[in-house]
C-alpha cells in the first residue's frame, strides 16, 4: 500500500476536501486519522490552499481549455484541470466563468446573425449588431451617446466603498471570520471571489447549525 503521505498528497492534488480525504482514507485504505492529524500532515507537507489564485490567470487557463478541447466536460472536470495545473479556485468560480463564457456565445451569435427580410415585419433586416452600431445605414437616426472613459472611472471612484461595511449580526461576522480562518479562505474584493465564498460560508453554517 502507498504510504500515508503519497495518499494525502494524491487526494489533496485532486482537489478533494479534508472531510473527504479522511473518508477516502478510511474506506478504501483502512487507514483511521483524526482531523487534527490530517491537517498536521497537510501542514508538515506543505499541502496548503491559503490563497485563491489570481482570477485572470484562471480565466486565461480555462478559456484556453476551451479552445483547445474537443468538447467540454463540465466545471468539475474543469475544476480539476485547474488543481492540476497548481491553480486554487473553487467550483463555484469555475462554473460562473464557463456560465458567462457560454452566454458570451450565444450573445455574439444572436447579434451577429442575419435578420431576413419579412413582408409583415416592421423592423428593419440586417444584423443586429450593425443595427445597433449604425442605424443611420437603416435610414433611423443614432441616438447613441458615448460616454468618455475618464466620466466613468470618476463614477467607479465615486461608489467606492472607502471603509468596510459589515452587513450582518456581530455573532455571525465572528462566526464567518472563525470559518474562514480555519479553512484558509481569504478576501480578495472581486466579485467572483466574494460570491464563492458567500457560498462556502453558508455551507458551512447550514452544517453547523444541524449539528445543534
């Protein structure tokens, strides 16, 4: 049998959770470890997921996936990918890129078709994007409005929170950040990292509060 480090490294390396190491660990090798002793094996291996991995090499690595993959199998299976390639994100991440990758390409599909032209129909043929772009060629006029980058990055600036705001029940906040400590999981104020980790964390909750 493999040793009890080379089990640890394998099942850590695949992406499972503590929980479901030590299952693996009982069920198929017979082999009996407290959480404690785990996480000291993880530690003294330098097995550790501290820090989510920056969110736009993530997104480069999956979309390069994409494109070089016959077919997609799944955010698990791409969640997997992502591990062995040394990258730490969760499942939750990994489905939203490939849910907004996925509607990046119907929207471009939908927008870049042709529109024949219809007896009964009152608007005009053409692709949709160009209608939009140029409905002066359509003979409408454009009522567009551009606004400049520097009046936008003034309005980003201007709804920026300058001092964190806590939202919730001093108890739960000491809860969350106990949670969060234990489970290494930081906050990097992106929104996809915001929303995966709201996702954990009520997880967490749920499962501490049906053990009461």
């Amino acid at each position: 049998m493999d040793s009890l480090d080379t089990l640890i490294k394998q099942y850590f390396e695949v992406g499972l959770q503590q929980k479901e190491i030590l299952s693996f660990l009982r069920g198929k090798h017979n082999v009996f470890i407290s959480p404690r002793t785990l996480k000291r094996h993880l530690y003294r291996l330098g097995l550790v997921r501290r820090k989510f991995s920056c969110l736009e090499h993530v997104y480069a690595f999956i979309i390069s996936q994409i494109t070089t993959s016959a077919q997609l199998h799944g955010y698990r299976w791409m969640h997997l990918k992502c591990i062995q390639q040394g990258l730490v994100v969760s499942q939750n991440v990994v489905r939203q890129i490939l849910l907004e990758n996925e509607l990046d390409g119907i929207c471009f599909q939908r927008n870049t078709h042709k529109i024949r032209r219809s007896r009964n129909a009152i608007a005009p043929s053409g692709r949709p994007i160009a209608m939009f772009e140029l409905p002066e060629h359509y003979g409408y006029s454009n009522y567009l409005v551009k606004i400049p980058t520097h009046a936008i990055n003034i309005l980003k600036a201007d709804a920026e929170v300058t001092t964190e705001v806590i939202f919730c029940d001093t108890d739960v906040e000491s809860i969350c950040i106990c949670i969060m400590t234990e489970n290494g999981w930081t906050k990097d104020g992106s929104i996809n990292n915001a929303v995966s980790l709201y996702g954990n964390l009520r997880n967490k909750i749920l499962n501490l509060l049906q053990q009461i």
